[in-house]
C-alpha cells in the first residue's frame, strides 16, 4: 500500500476548465460553503463553542468541498483528447456521495470504494447517481478500502484514483477555504480552540494551519471513535463507530496529521453510543439536527471550553446532520443513560 502524500497546492485548486467543461458546476459551486459559523450550547461561564454547519453544503456534509476540490484538480489534470475521465476513491460514506452525485451531474463515470458496513440508503443513492460501488469488509475499515481502491487503480489504469487520503488538494481546501471562512466569520477576533473529528485528518489540519496565523496558541484536539482510535495498535475492525472518523489501525496515523501538524494533537475518544446519545441531546436543546461525528466533536468542544475562560472561544465543525435512525437509537441510549447515572 501507497502511503506517500502528492499533489502539493498554495491554494484550492483553479475552476475555470471545469466551469468551461462543464457549465453545470457553476450553480453547485455559487451554493458551496460560506457555511454558517454559530454559537452552540456551551459550558456556563467557560468558553463560548462556535460551530461550522457543514450541512448546508448543496449535497448535504463538509465532503461536498474536498470533493468539488479534488474533481476539479482531475479535470485540469486530464487531456480529455486522450479519452474519458473516470474517477475512483475510497470513502467512508459523504465523499461517495459527493462524488457519486458530481459525477452524474457532469456525465464522468464515478466507482467509490466503501465499507460492507455503509447503509443500504447510501448504497442505493450512490447506484442511483449511476457510481460504481465496491464493498469492502467492514472488519478492514479504512485501510481496508484505501487498499482496494489503490489495487483497482493499479490493475485497471483507466481509473484516476483520486486519494482523498494522500492528495493534498485535501488540506488545502480546508487551509485556503474552509479555515479562511472561518477567519473571516470571527470578525477579527481569533479562534482559542479548534476541534475536529479525523476521517483523512484534512480537516482537522488544513483549518488548523488557517487558524493558527492568528493565534500561534491555538489549542487543538481532536476527535477519533472509541471503538477505533486514531493511531491505535490494534487491527482495523468492523465495530459500529460514529460516522466519518477512526484510527487506522495496526499504528498506522493518518499522513495529513504526522506530516502537516507541527505537533500531534492530543486525541479525545467518544463511543458510539455516547455520539448517537449526544446527537439526539443537540437535537433536544437547540431543534438543530446534527450528525454524530458533529454530536462527537461537540461533546469534546466542551470539555476543551471547560478547561479555558469566559471570552475564549472554541471552535468546531458539524460535518452533515445525520439521519433520524442514528438519532432515534440516541434518543433511546441519552434516556437510559441517564437513568443509570440517577
Ligand atoms: C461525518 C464526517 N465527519 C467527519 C469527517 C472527517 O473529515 P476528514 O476526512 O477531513 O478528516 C468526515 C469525512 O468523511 C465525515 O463524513
């Protein structure tokens, strides 16, 4: 397995191909990011907790920018004079969607690489949006589908395996867009905190680069599944853990992180069901639903809004809003948990 990172870039990459290629974009990309920036339920006389409302991206998560980044970076790449452009990558399941639906919205044929484990209402959206699905055991997890996406790549040279996990078109669409909203949404204030769940670990570096130019002090945590922790020495598994986010597993680290952090920041773990139980509470206080890997990451926000003083600010992102069974089953778990803690 290919675990070198490529591509490096000053900045998103240039839309003019694309849009010329491919007029249609151009409605998707006038209603891509610029998401809101929002205080959210925060600890009393602590720091306040900022939240990024990914969900409000046309395809519904924050993968609708690494994808629209990575697509256009495969279009400039391309010489359309030599044949079709046919894109691959592994996913844990927005990134399919993203890609599955750009694809079909432009007529480029489009195979994701996904766990066994992705809901059969993805499935069945990524076959409708005509991608190829490939399933990969769940039990491998991400290496598992990294893996099998490079294997294709190399045995069928027709595919342009994009690698959202290698590919540094990543880290800069959170550096130079994703962060710098964010900059721009503080309003000339500075960010003290910065929390992110890890899926590629692009988000969490990418905005971290952007908001450290204005605060060298910035505290970041990240976030990373019980279940699977990021960096953990154990083998990969097929455990139901909160969406979008793990370790990789046998001491595997995401690349982003080792490479582009100056420090690793320190890892807070969240369960599933502590995720789940939290995406129903958001949902309970504020009428706001949430993902759980949004759920997660404000569970941990907390406590890093906890430990620092009124004024201060800790930011975070909600990468989509998940879906009502993830939050019934939370419902369920933030009731009876609570009882158990009576
Ligand atoms: C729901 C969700 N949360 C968090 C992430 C993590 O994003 P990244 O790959 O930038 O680490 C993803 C990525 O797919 C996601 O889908």
């Amino acid at each position: 397995m290919n675990f070198e990172l490529f591509n490096q870039h000053d900045g998103a990459p240039a839309t003019d191909k694309a849009f010329a290629l491919f007029p249609q974009l151009m409605k998707f990309h006038t209603e891509l990011g610029n998401t809101p920036l929002q205080p959210v339920p925060s600890p009393t006389g602590k720091a306040t907790i900022l939240a990024k409302f990914e969900s409000n991206n046309p395809f519904g998560s924050v993968k609708d920018r690494t994808a629209f980044g990575l697509f256009c970076d495969a279009i400039n790449q391309h010489d359309f004079s030599n044949g079709e452009l046919k894109l691959l990558d592994s996913s844990g399941g927005n990134m399919a969607k993203a890609l599955a639906k750009l694809g079909n919205m432009c007529g480029i044929a489009v195979q994701v690489v996904i766990p066994d484990s992705s809901p059969e209402a993805l499935i069945d959206m990524l076959k409708s949006d005509n991608a190829v699905v490939t399933l990969v055991d769940r039990n491998h997890f991400l290496l598992g589908v990294i893996a099998r996406s490079q294997q294709i790549a190399l045995n069928d040279r027709s595919w342009t395996l994009l690698s959202q996990h290698l590919n540094l078109v990543n880290t800069a669409v959170h550096q130079y867009q994703t962060g710098e909203e964010i900059r721009h949404q503080l309003n000339g204030t500075c960010a003290d905190g910065w929390v992110s769940a890890v899926g590629t670990g692009g988000t969490l570096s990418g905005v971290s680069a952007a908001l450290s130019q204005d605060n060298p002090q910035l505290v970041v945590w990240g976030t990373t599944p019980q279940e699977l922790p990021y960096g953990t020495l154990s083998a990969p598994n097929g455990e139901a853990k909160f969406a979008g986010a793990g370790g990789l597993g046998y001491g595997f680290r995401q690349p982003f992180i080792g490479q582009l952090m100056p420090q690793e920041p320190p890892f807070k773990t969240v369960s599933y069901r502590e995720a789940l139980s939290a995406m129903y509470e958001f949902f309970h206080l504020t009428g706001i639903k949430i993902g759980a890997s949004s759920a997660a990451n404000w569970k941990v926000a907390w406590k890093l809004a906890q430990s620092m003083n009124p004024g201060q600010q800790v930011v975070t992102l909600f990468a989509d809003a998940g879906s009502d069974m993830d939050r019934d089953k939370g419902r369920e778990w933030f009731y009876h948990d609570e009882t158990l803690n009576v």
